[in-house]
C-alpha cells in the first residue's frame, strides 16, 4: 500500500499533484503514510490559502499502473526521501 494527497472530502475525486514552472504536474506516491502527513502539514503551512490535504491509502500496484497506462508522471517517496513543499502563486 502506498499513500496518496486528496483534498479534505474529495478523497475519491482524484490526487493533488505538484505542478513544475512549466506547468507540468507528477503524481506523489508516499510509501510512509507519516510521510504524507508530514508533506501536507508543511503544505498548508507553506501555501496558506489552498485546500487541505489529507492522506488517501492507494493500492501502488493500481496507482502506478494507472499512471502508467495514462501516461501521467509519478514519483514514489521513501522513507529515505525528504520533499519538501513549493510555495504557489495565488491569484
């Protein structure tokens, strides 16, 4: 099992993804569900104005297959991985 980012009651209308300066988006798969948690809290408090995020368990065979079969970027963090949240632009 691995661990997704959802927002707070949408936890079953898709997976937040973090978005690069050219706009392009990649799926975060936690192995650690500490490890979300951890990411979405620094989240929230780096980027005060967007949804929250809560940790969503995910089949990693099913999540990577269907990033797969969608062509969609995804990155799976360990334990060993530290990532750390962007601050974004708000309108």
């Amino acid at each position: 099992m691995m661990w997704i980012l959802t927002l707070r009651g949408n936890e079953d209308d898709g997976a937040f993804a973090v978005e690069n300066e050219h706009g392009d988006r990649t799926l975060l798969l936690f192995e650690d569900e500490d490890d979300a948690t951890r990411y979405s809290m620094m989240n929230e408090i780096t980027n005060e104005h967007m949804p929250k995020l809560i940790p969503t368990e995910v089949e990693d065979d099913v999540a990577i297959r269907a990033c797969e079969v969608y062509d969609y970027p995804y990155s799976v963090i360990t334990s060993s991985d530290l990532v750390i949240p962007i601050k974004y632009d708000t309108v």
